[in-house]
C-alpha cells in the first residue's frame, strides 16, 4: 500500500513542479534571484552593506548557480535545487524509517505522508528559497546519525566513515543559512536517544567529535567572513536595511519585555478577515502556524477551493496537535522502541526550533519585516508530522473490524491529502 502512496506522491511533485516552471514565487525572490549573479565559487562573498541578501552563507546561491550556468533561467535553476532538496529529504527520511523498521507499519506510514504531504513541501519544492536545502540537510543528517549511533557494528572504518559524512553535512548546513546551527542538536539527540551496547557515554563523545570535525569544516570561513569583519559570526542584514524601524521596535519591546512575548501566543487581530492575512503591526506566532497550511496574500488571492482546503488545515491540524499529544503521553510505554526513540528525538528537535523562531523574533521584533515566517524553521514539520501521526495509536483501543476500517480510512485519507496538495496546492 506504501507503494502507491510513493506513486501518488512522486507523480505530484512532478505536476507541481511542470505548473510552477519558471513561476517566481517566495519572500524576497529577487533578491535571492540577484544573489545568483553578484557571487561565483571563486568569488563566494559580497558586499553585505549593500547587497539585501549579502549576508548569508553562500553555499545554497552557488549550487543554484552552478545549474544556472547550464544555461537556465535563474527562476528554474532555484525550482530545479529546491526540488531536487525536497525530493531527497523525502526519500532520507524514508530510509529512516525503513531503517527503524517503521515504514511499514500505519503509523510510519502516516508520519512520512503527512510530513511530505504538507502544503508548506509545495512551497518549498517551487519556491525561490534557502530553507529546503536545511531541510534535505537536516533529514540526511537525521538518517546518518541513526545509522551511525543504532548500529553495533565494531568495523572502525565504518565508524570514521559515518563520522565524517555527519560531519560534512552539518558544515553544508552552516554553509547554507544560519539557520543550519539547529542540525547541530541532531547527533546529540540521536546519541541520547539510540544508545548502542558501548552506552550514552560513548555516544556523547562521538557526537562532539562530530561536532568538533564540523566546526573545523566551517569555523575559518565564518571567523574570517563574519567575525573579523562584523565582530559576530551571525551578522543580519536587519541591522543595515531595516535599522530605523528596528531599533524603534526594540524600544518597544525593552520598555514591557513580558508583554511583546505574551503577545506572541496571542491571537491576532489580523485573522478577523481570514487566518491568511498576516499581522504586521505586533508578531504572532499564529502566522508562523499559517505559513504551514496556507499561501500568505502577499503571494496573490486564492481560489474559493485552496481557501476552503488552507482554511481547514489550519483549524484540523491544530486539533491533531492536541489529541496527538494526548496520544504521545497516554500511549508511551505501549509504543514501538524505536518509534519512542524518534519520538524523543524530533519533539526535543521541534521544541528546539520552536524555541529559536521565538528568539529570532524577539532579537528582531518589527512586525513590518515578517519575522515569523514558517520556513525559517521548515524541519519542525518533522516534529508536526510526528505528533499528528501518533493519532494512529488510538487503534489501540479499537476492536479487531474498527482496526480494518480505520487502516483503510487512513490509507485513503492520506491519498487525498498527497493529492490535493499536489494537484490543488494551496500555497
């Protein structure tokens, strides 16, 4: 059954991908199409004062030019890398699952569709953006370190082997966006969780050396690019384009620091007319929600269709969150090991990264600049697919003739959601 999701699927992305050609969607898309043009592997930096997006590590603008110098329009060449990013994440994190022994089971299943089923993928794999390779990045690094720390295997070569690639990965990562310091975490959980017969203290050392390996990768480049010039290793071009009405929105925010959080989880007054206009007078994290299920009106009006669908994401979704959790907390000690060991993995992750979108916004709070993206922090749908999925556990509970129709209902709920937001993509 798994294999005709994987059809569905990969027949999708193909269709999206061929109605989206040449399309230039994304935040800031010419800017990030201009990058294509001002750096070159020989010449990988720029003027960060005066070049909008000057400030990021320039690894995902060079493997967009690289295509681009094929001969394709910068648009397409961006579609074909954010694509090919997307694609190879799904099948990484596939190969975990597989890996762990759960890509047969409903629940893995259900994990793997609904992650790659999200509206947010369609956003991604068309899209003119950065944060598609973090998440391809963060995936790989995920099925790795799995292989690496579940395995008992003595052969040192092996070992050093997947050392490096680790390693590697994460470098790529911090070479990406800044973004990329969250793969960081994903070793150390991954020891934490997937202890070996060699135990937790030999896991926790391998995953420093890890880390280690991965800063001697990308530290030269970050301390003579950023720290010697700038005197921060994460500068932000915030500082420099939007300076006066940040720097008038952080003298807000000092004089009642409690109050611009408490504002955050606060429901905003923006959603009166549809939960797909932004607010862009205080930050909520409600749009951060949003950007997950549905296209922002600054990317044009939706269909009465997409808006139905987008609509119903947003509201449904947030009741899996819940009951998911409930299932997660009533259902632990009943779940597969290795389901509870990538359990504790990606809700640490997730928190992690729901933790960093809350800082960034509160070190950059003017509203007006859109801090709350959602794709800042696009491995969290791991963590969202997890927590929805785990819905599948009520099965549990269900007489033998209820687990059949349910087995197939969720089979079947799951086609048309692939579907719909292949064919019908609401973002």
């Amino acid at each position: 059954m798994e294999r005709i999701l994987l059809v569905i699927f990969l027949c999708g992305t193909l269709i999206l991908f061929v109605s989206h050609l040449n399309v230039e969607i994304g935040f800031d898309a010419g800017q990030h199409l201009r990058m294509l043009s001002e750096i070159s592997w020989f010449n990988p930096n720029t003027n960060m004062e005066k070049v909008f997006y000057g400030y990021h590590p320039p690894l995902t603008f060079l493997l967009a030019r690289s295509i681009f110098l094929l001969g394709l329009p910068k648009v397409v060449s961006v579609q074909i890398l954010s694509t090919l990013a997307c694609l190879l994440a799904f099948f990484a994190f596939r190969s975990t699952l597989n890996k762990l022994s759960l890509l047969k089971s409903l629940v893995g299943i259900t994990l793997l569709y609904i992650v790659f089923g999200m509206p947010i993928l369609g956003y991604l794999s068309v899209s003119v953006n950065m944060d598609s390779v973090i998440l391809a990045l963060a995936v790989s690094i995920l099925l790795f370190s799995v292989d690496f720390f579940s395995s008992d295997d003595k052969n040192e070569s092996f070992r050093i082997n997947k050392i490096l690639i680790i390693s590697l990965l994460i470098a790529l990562g911090m070479l990406s966006k800044f973004s990329g310091i969250l793969l960081i975490s994903i070793p150390v959980l991954v020891a934490i969780f997937f202890k070996r017969k060699g135990g937790l203290r030999s896991n926790i050392l391998s995953a420093l050396l890890i880390i280690w390996l991965s800063g001697l990768i990308f530290g030269p480049y970050y301390f003579l690019r950023y720290y010697k010039n700038e005197g921060t290793p994460f500068p932000s071009n915030t500082n420099t384009f939007d300076r006066a009405p940040q720097i008038e929105s952080r003298k807000k925010r000092d004089s009642n620091p409690a109050k611009f959080i408490a504002e955050l989880f606060m429901p905003s007054p923006a959603h009166k007319n549809g939960p797909e206009f932004r607010d862009v007078e205080i930050p909520r994290l409600t749009d951060t929600w949003k950007d997950f299920w549905m296209k922002d009106y600054r990317f044009g009006p939706q269909t009465a269709t997409e808006k139905w669908f987008s609509r119903f994401y947003y509201y449904f979704f947030g009741l899996l969150i819940v009951s998911g959790l409930v299932a997660i907390t009533v259902m632990a000690k009943k779940m597969n090991q290795n389901l509870q060991r990538l359990a504790g993995v990606l809700l640490i992750f997730g928190l992690l990264q729901a933790l960093s979108m809350i800082w960034y916004i509160y070190k950059n709070p003017w509203a007006g600049a859109w801090p709350t993206k959602g794709i800042y922090i696009a491995p969290i749908i791991l963590t969202i697919g997890l927590i929805c999925a785990c819905n599948v556990l009520w099965i549990n509970f269900f007489s033998r003739r209820l687990k059949s129709a349910f087995t197939i209902s969720i089979f079947a709920l799951l086609i048309l959601f692939i579907s719909a937001n292949k064919l019908i993509p609401v973002l």
